[in-house]
C-alpha cells in the first residue's frame, strides 16, 4: 500500500470539493458524512452487485490526524436494504490496495440502506488499510442521486 505524501490538512480543502465517483458505467448516488470527520461514499450497481467508494478524511488530531483514506468494495444488497461487501484490490487518486493488503480473510463493510441515507459498519477495513486514526463508520446523508 502506497500513499502520497499530502498533509491531512491540506487534503481536507480538496476533499471537501471532489466527491469520489465509481467508474463503472453506471450512475452514482452520492453520500456525505461530517462527523466525526468528513466521509463521502459513492454507490452504484456493477451488474448484481454494488460498488462502494469511500474516501474519509482521518480523525481530528492536530499534526498526528492521518491523512485521507480510499477504500473500495463490492457486494450484493439483501431484502432487507443491507449491502454486505467486501474489499477488492483497487488503484484510487491517494491509495493503492493489493490483494495483498487485504490478505486471506475478507475485509466486509456492511450498509443498511434507508430513505435518508445509509448507516456504514466497517469491521476494520479501515483500521487495517488506511493511517490510525482513519474511519468510515457512521450514518451518510444522501447528496445525489441519479435520475
């Protein structure tokens, strides 16, 4: 894994203005999260399965806040509006993730979708990908969806 040497605070400005979009062909919805520190996810459907991309900026923490976190996943979506997904390998603007990186056990990150929003729990990936003080967890507001 591999990030680029930007200091947390200066991301913060350009983080604020760049949603992260999936690159799949199809549409995404957009969400933000502001507390405890900014979060956006990007959702779109590849075939039968969802796309997540976050980016999360890291906790506040004076000079030790760590820098901005990437983390993509794929998974499917049950009856009851929870996406179970699981970490793939990707190449994002801050970050690489190798298989490697992610190792033999999933990384899952579960959505309960609901009208507002979505209510992310992340069991590590996180903690395990990104700088301490790096979290996805938490209730993400809709922003935009597509037509």
């Amino acid at each position: 894994m591999r990030f680029l040497p930007f200091l947390a605070a200066g991301l913060l400005g350009f983080f604020g203005a760049a949603a992260v979009h999936a690159d799949s062909a199809g549409e995404a919805a957009l969400f933000e999260r502001n507390d405890p520190a900014f979060a956006t996810l990007s959702l779109s459907r590849e075939g039968d399965v969802w796309r997540l991309a976050f980016r999360a900026a890291g906790l506040p923490n004076g000079a030790a806040t760590a820098a901005d976190c990437e983390i993509v996943a794929h998974g499917a979506q049950d009856a009851d509006d929870l996406i179970t997904a699981s970490v793939i390998p990707f190449e994002g603007e801050l970050t690489s993730v190798t298989a490697d990186d992610i190792g033999t056990e999933p990384l899952i990150i579960k959505i309960q979708m609901g009208p507002e929003g979505a209510f992310i729990t992340d069991a590590g990936a996180a903690a395990r990908l990104c700088g301490m003080g790096s979290d996805i967890d938490g209730f993400y507001s809709r922003i935009d969806t597509p037509a």
